[in-house]
C-alpha cells in the first residue's frame, strides 16, 4: 500500500472497525491508481516527444529526464552503445565520476542488467551486491535500471537513483518498463532515419556532382560554337539573308544553353550570391516579348496559342539575361506540359512597388502534394511521368527560383491535376 494503514481500536465495535479498515484500503488504492494514472499521462506525453524527435542524442536527454520525474527520483544517468562499448552518454543531477565511463558486463547494477538484460531493483544499496556508484555527491540508497533492447540487443541502460531507502515500488518498475520500450520504438526509428537520409545524401550528392562534371565539359564546345558561329557572321555580305538569321538564332541560344550551365554549375555548388547578379536598367517589356518569339516558335508543334494580354512599356534594374532564363524555364514547362491546341497566356502588371508577371496554361496540372518540392533540385512530379519523351532535368524551377530569389524576388504556384498551373512570378520594381 502507498499508505500505511492505522491500528485499529481494539475497544470499539469490531463490524466499526472493519468498515474503518475497508475505508482506509480503498481510499489507499484510489490513491496509487490516480497516481498510476497521473504517471501514465505523464509517459504518454514523454513517448510522444521521443518519438516526434530524430536525433538520438536528444531522445536520450529526454528520455533520462522523463524517468527521473515519472519515479520522482534524485538522479539518473544514461548509459548507450557507442564503438560496440557502454558508456555513460547523459547524466541528470549528478556528476559523473568519469565522463564518457565506459561499462562492462560484469560491472555495477548497470553491468548486471547489460549482461541478464532483464530490470533490477535495489532498494538498498549498502547491503547489494552489484551496487557501484558512478557518481560523486551524497551516496544513493536505492537504485532502479532498466534495458534499452532493440533486435534483441541490449544498446543502452537507464538508471535512476534516490538517497532514500525503500523508494522504489512495483509501480515504478512498470512506468520505466514503458518507457524503455518507446525509447527503444523511438531510437530504432532515428537510426533508420539517419541511415536514409545519409543514402539519399549521398545519392544527390552524386548525382549533382555527375552534373557539374557535365556543364564544365559542354562550356568549351558551345564556346567554340559560338566563335565560329560569330567570326562567320562577319562576312554577312557573302552570306544569304536567311542564312544570317539562322545564324543569329544559333548565337542566342548558345547564349542562352552558356547561361544555363552557369547557373546550374553554381547552384549545385550553393556558391552563387546576389553580388553575381549583374545590375543595369533594361527595358523589361521588350525582353518579354523575346521571350515570347522563342516560345511561340517552341510551341508551333503542338499548335499551341502563346498569348500576352499586358505589357506595360517599364525600364527594370537586374540582370536581364538571368530574368530572360527564369521566363524561359517557367514558359517552356507550360508549353512541354500543354495539351495539343491548348494555350499559354502571360499577363505582366505592376502593382505599387513591383513586378507582378502571371503565366496561366492549360496542361497536366501539379498534384496538390508536390507542390511543396516542385523547387527542390532534380524534383521531379509524377504526373511529369505521363509524359516521359518531354522529361527535362528537374533543375528549371530550381533555377527559376534562385534568380528570382537574387532580385529579391519569389515565384508562387497554384495549381490542379488536369486544370493547369499559374506561376506568379514577384519581382521588386526597381525603376530607375
């Protein structure tokens, strides 16, 4: 019994004193079951942070600290597994006697139960057996540990210690039971975690360096194309009208291939800073509508209507080749995308103090649950799936996002499976 019962009267009505004695049991046992249940609550709201939480180091704080408060003990240490050795990793209202004290299987209560790994109790320490403090300070008379197993291994032992003796009862044993089983759903789940995250870093990290390695090669071809392309374009005289246009045509979009292998090299590097931006005041209606020759040439294939409906004439401060590249990458994902004889219309507008250029299509639309990572590098939608020949990188929008970003600027999507997308691409309005 949590409570020690009185003696009863001797003198009084034996039935009396039976009723008493009834009454004093069960007030006691409602006592230790609203403790049990007060105790319960309290481990449901310990499991529920462990488990939300995905550094192992952080759950074994919170779990060292939650066993010393669930059993109301003095002090507690955390021992785990680290280089296949035990040592103590965390400790709570005492000090070690050796930091990073490494166990042995034969060693203290916390050897016992690393070795039997089964629970131990000790309610007095002076006359126990295993019993070896770890700890300077005021000695502990009674000692509480409990396994951490996972895959039927014991990788960690929590201990918690009081200066009074008899302190721990049958209870405490089955609250920290408890709670060395979520900390044990918990910690598994970490490492899983961390051993994925580590997998999918190493895969992006691969794959981001197998693409840089490809844009530092293709610089020197397309700037031999380039020379070559513009030292014929000195002879125009000999050289027939069209041709000369052609060539023009080559010239740009070397340009424009060149700029793209830039931004990509530097996004994969996370080493482009807005002082790359090359600032000068450009008129942004006219780069709108070169935007708007290639795309409507890009789009003749599948018959679709490229269609601007404003286009106010405004002189813009940034660097007009990125903002040109971040149109194009938005405007050729509307076309790829678009359904045959579909339509893509632009809209530019200026609103107090910016640049608000909406372009709505008629395509496949973007699941309500990519949305979030249609930015992230190499993120590609399923619905994009449907339409494996137009599959492009998975690296447009992260571009896109990064210039629009370095004008102090940001790009909004809406959109729904088979009801199209609109871009609000926002940039501050940088007049001269």
């Amino acid at each position: 019994m949590a409570t020690r019962l009185k003696t009863l009267n001797s003198k009084r009505n034996p039935w009396t004193n039976l009723v008493d004695f009834l009454r004093r049991v069960n007030a006691a046992r409602r006592s230790e079951i609203l403790l049990y249940n007060k105790r319960l609550s309290l481990l449901s709201r310990i499991a529920k942070t462990i488990n939300s939480e995905a550094r192992v180091k952080k759950i074994l704080r919170l779990i060292l600290k939650g066993a010393v408060n669930l059993t109301n003990s003095n002090a507690g240490v955390i021992f785990f597994k680290k280089n296949q050795k035990l040592r103590a990793i965390e400790s709570y209202g005492i000090k070690m006697v050796k930091k990073d004290l490494i166990i042995r299987p034969w060693r203290g209560i916390v050897g016992h139960v690393l070795k039997t790994k089964k629970f131990y109790l000790c309610n007095n320490t002076d006359k126990d057996r295993f019993f070896v403090a770890w700890g300077s300070g005021k000695r502990a008379h009674s000692e509480l540990a409990v396994p951490i197993i996972i895959d039927r291994g014991v990788v960690g032992v929590l201990i918690v210690s009081s200066r009074d003796y008899d302190k721990y009862k049958k209870i405490d044993e089955i609250v920290l039971k408890d709670l060395s089983e979520n900390a044990s759903i918990a910690i598994k789940n970490a490492k899983t975690n961390q051993i994925l995250e580590e997998r999918v870093r190493r895969v992006l990290a691969s794959k981001m360096q197998f693409v840089a390695d490809v844009s530092h090669e293709l610089r020197t071809p397309l700037t031999v194309i380039r020379g070559n392309i513009e030292l014929l374009q000195r002879k125009k005289n000999q050289i027939p009208k069209e041709d000369r246009e052609a060539m023009q045509d080559v010239v740009e979009e070397t340009k424009n291939v060149s700029h793209k292998l830039e931004n990509l090299i530097n996004l994969i590097h996370e080493d482009a800073r807005p002082e790359k931006i090359q600032i000068k005041l450009f008129e942004f209606s006219k780069m709108i509508m070169e935007v708007l020759v290639i795309m409507r040439r890009l789009a003749r294939e599948k018959r679709i209507k490229v269609i601007i409906k404003n286009n106010p004439k405004i002189k813009f401060l940034g660097d007009r080749e990125k903002i040109k590249e971040m149109f194009l990458n938005i405007l050729t994902n509307a076309v790829k995308y678009n359904q045959y004889q579909g339509s893509v219309i632009l809209k530019v507008e200026i609103k107090k103090s910016r640049v608000e250029v909406e372009v709505v299509d008629t395509g496949i639309g973007i699941a309500r649950a990519d949305l979030p990572f249609i930015f992230d590098r190499f993120y590609r939608a399923k619905e994009i799936e449907r339409y494996k020949k137009r599959a492009g990188s998975g690296i447009g929008l992260s571009v896109s996002r990064f210039i629009a970003r370095a004008h102090g600027g940001e790009i909004k999507v809406v959109s729904k499976v088979g009801s199209g997308t609109k871009f609000i691409v926002i940039l501050p309005f940088l007049d001269s």
